[in-house]
C-alpha cells in the first residue's frame, strides 16, 4: 500500500499560515490509501457516499490562554492552520471553520467504529507541543463525534449529535462517539 510520512521539518509549515510551526520529534503520519476508514464512493451525481456518514467537531480546548500569551491576531489563525494540518493528515475530510476556536469535519466511513477511529488517530497526532513563532505550545482539542447510516438524511440531526457529543467531551476529557443507529439516541 502507497503511505506518506511527514518529518518533523515538513510539518513545521503545517501549523502556521506562514509562521515556522514545528512538532516535537518525527511525526510519523502513515496513511493507507488502500486501507483507509475514510472511504469516498461515486455516486451517479458526483458527490461522495459511504456506508455512515459522520461530522465531528473539534474545539481548541486552550485557545483563551493560548490567545492571551500569542495575541488576537495569531490566535484568529489557529483554527485554520488545524484545518491545513488534519488536510494534510486525512484528506478525504471536508474541513469548515465554524468559529475562531471550532473547527467542523465531515466525512464517509465504513462504520461507527472507523469513523471514531479516525478521529482518535487525528486526537493524537495533537499530544505533541507545537513551536508557535519560535516558542513551544500545547494544542488541546476536544473531539466529538456523530455518526449515521447513509441512507438517514437528517442533517439537523446529525449536526445535534455532534454537538452533543462535543458537550459530553467537555467533560469527560474524551473523543466521545454517537451513534445514530441506536435506538436509544435521541434529541430535542
């Protein structure tokens, strides 16, 4: 199978809208094009379909403090140097900054679990301290995730799902997973 690996010199670009970022040692981002959870299938439309369709969401957990020490106008950066990094890292992901510290990934999976398992994959590509303008920080994200058969097209219910789950993770310190083929998941 084809695979990418990232060194630490070629992800020092990733985090930065310009600015030098680096990661912490070798970053060792191997991505199986042939055994990828991240699964696109054609449609006679053109767009893309997968047996679940799953949308996390994804908060720097730390961006007050991390915008007092590197001022407002750095800081309104980083949600968008996340998404330039998890492009890099997973780039079937359909990427939408959905505030200054939120970031909103869409995505095809094969099941509940791979779609959880990519998320946890892209949590701890984000454990490592990152050189910000030639200091080092820690980036804590909050992930939460939603997931749904295909075939259900309720959008409305799936984007509350996930922001279900972002509110679990708040505070259980965890990626946290609905899945919307439970019977037992439901929403106002």
């Amino acid at each position: 199978p084809a695979a990418a690996t990232i060194s630490s010199s070629e992800a020092g670009e990733i985090l930065s809208s310009g600015l030098p970022a680096t990661l912490d040692a070798l970053v060792p981002a191997t991505l199986s094009h042939s055994h990828s959870p991240v699964s696109r299938i054609e449609t006679g439309k053109g767009a893309p379909s997968g047996l679940w369709r799953a949308l996390s969401l994804c908060e720097i957990a730390n961006f007050q403090s991390l915008r007092r020490h590197l001022g407002r106008p750095r800081a309104d950066t980083l949600v968008r140097d996340l998404a330039d990094h998890i492009a890099r890292l997973e780039p079937d992901v359909r990427l939408a900054p959905a505030g200054r510290s939120l970031l909103e990934l869409s995505f095809e999976a094969d099941s509940a679990e791979s779609a959880t398992a990519v998320v946890e994959r892209l949590a701890r590509e984000f454990t490592r301290t990152v050189d910000l303008d030639g200091e080092r920080h820690v980036i804590q994200l909050r992930w939460g995730v939603a997931a749904a058969p295909a075939i259900e097209d309720d959008e409305v219910r799936l984007t509350e799902a996930a922001e279900s789950a972002l509110a679990q993770a708040r505070t259980e310190s965890r990626v946290v997973m609905l899945d919307l083929s439970q019977t037992d998941v439901a929403f106002d």
